[in-house]
C-alpha cells in the first residue's frame, strides 16, 4: 500500500479550489450544500478541469499544425510551450485521478 503524500495533495485541492474561485459557474449559497447537491458540484469540478485539459491538447494539436503549414504568427518557442502545457496539465489530471481511485479504494475496504 503507498502512502499519501498530503501535502501535495493538499496543494491540489488548493490550486482546484482558487480555480473554482476564480471561475463560480453558479451563484454561491450562503448555506454550503450538501448530500446530494455537494456531489454533484464535485462532478461539475471534474468535469470542467477535464474540459480544461482537453483544451489545452486541442490548442497544442492546432499551434503544432498551424507551424506545420508555415503560418508566420506562430513561433516554434510558443509551440514547444503550449505542448508543455498541455503535456503538464495531463500529468496533474492523471495524479489526481489516481489520487481519486487510491482513496475510493480505501474507502471501500474500511471495516463497517
């Protein structure tokens, strides 16, 4: 069994929730939610930082093909950096999603 390393998950769920700050889809509620409602904001979270990283591979794909064709605006530094970016941001979503199936699993083998 490996262990957590808590502060970078710690730093993580730091990073995911200045994102979400940054970006409040719905207006925020004065009471938390909670259940069901909590559950599916969680989701909503996943679902935009997945939509994010995909993106980010999609602008990688169209700047490496737009150097291909010669375009002039596009200079290979920011080619190179925008395929690092998107390289980076799937290797975040990677780590959480592993993180994510580490403690489901966890979870599931708590005694009752």
């Amino acid at each position: 069994m490996s262990t957590i390393d808590t502060q970078s998950l710690m730093l993580q769920m730091r990073s995911l929730a200045a994102q979400a700050a940054l970006n409040p889809e719905k207006p925020a509620n004065e009471n938390p939610p909670t259940g069901e409602a909590q559950a599916e904001n969680f989701a909503d979270l996943l679902s935009h930082a997945v939509q994010s990283v995909s993106n980010e591979q999609h602008k990688s794909g169209d700047m490496k093909k737009a150097f291909e064709r010669g375009d002039l605006d596009v200079e290979l530094s920011e080619v190179m950096l925008q395929a690092q970016k998107a390289s980076l941001s799937f290797q975040a979503m990677t780590q959480v999603r592993n993180k994510l199936t580490e403690a489901y699993k966890d979870i599931m083998n708590m005694p009752i």
